[in-house]
C-alpha cells in the first residue's frame, strides 16, 4: 500500500513561533482499515506572557490604536456571496466582525474590499510597545451565509 492522508500529521504555526516535531510513528496494536494510526510529538515555543497592567478603555493614556487603511482580497468563486472580515488575538478584548464588504464582482472571482470610513478601530487591552511585539492578528474574510472562510491572514 501507497501512503494516504491518513498516515500523515499535518500542523501549522503563528509566525515566528517555533515547532519541532521531536517523533513520529504508528501503533502496532490498533487495526481496523488497511492502515496504522499514527502520531506525532512536538515541541511547542511559547510566547511570554509579558503583561503590564491594563490600561481601563476610554482612559487618556490609552493611546494605543490599529488602524487599517483599506483590506481587499481577490477570492476564486463563481458564487456571489457577501462577505465579513473579522480580527481575532489575544491584545484584544473581545473579536471584532465588520459586515459585508463593497464586492466588485467578477466572472471568476468575487473582490471584496473595506475601506478605512467602514473598518473599526482595534484598541488592544495594554497599550505596552512589548507586549504587543509579541502579539499576533488574525484576520479573516468569510461568507455571511454559511461563516465559510475563505481565506486568513496572519499579522505581527
């Protein structure tokens, strides 16, 4: 027998952050198809948990704002659905969602795109230069209908 995907271990990590697969195997005992179950360890960095007091929102020494100027994204669909773009991490309060997006629709692809009058402002719970180096943003463009992802973004 060929390998499947069956037989693999597949993982994915935030940029910068650093995963060894120390081993990888399968077990002799469990059989039930015509292949073995595997596994697989690792070593996980972390990050530190760096963390100066937080700043209460509102307060006048939290000057500390992400902004983004304009996001597009050119996605491969026939369909014409609407589209969100929504920011998740861990400098954040709470994950932020901003709905549909001005699509300029094509034959192949759907071009959603956001500008800066419709994007929110990201406040991230400590507004410490160090700690947020360390930090990661998620951002992903999804379907309003079925909550599809169709494509993230990684930003440090």
């Amino acid at each position: 027998n060929v390998p499947s995907w069956c037989d693999r271990v597949l993982w994915h990590s935030f940029p910068e952050m650093k995963i060894v697969n120390t081993s990888y195997g399968c077990t002799d005992n469990i059989r039930t198809s015509d292949h073995w179950p595997v596994f697989s360890t690792f070593d996980v960095g972390i990050t530190t948990q760096y963390a100066s007091s937080p700043v209460p929102q509102g307060s006048s020494t939290n000057d500390c704002v992400i902004i983004f100027e304009t996001i597009k994204a050119m996605i491969n669909t026939n369909s014409k659905p609407q589209f969100v773009v929504e920011f998740y991490s861990s400098c954040l309060e709470y994950w932020v969602k901003k709905t549909t997006a001005e699509s300029r629709e094509k034959t192949t692809y759907a071009a959603p795109s956001w500008g800066s009058q419709v994007l929110p402002h990201l406040h991230p719970i400590m507004p410490d230069r160090m700690y947020l180096q360390d930090q990661h943003l998620l951002i992903a463009v999804k379907s309003v209908e079925s909550d599809e992802s169709y494509g993230k973004m990684k930003k440090s």
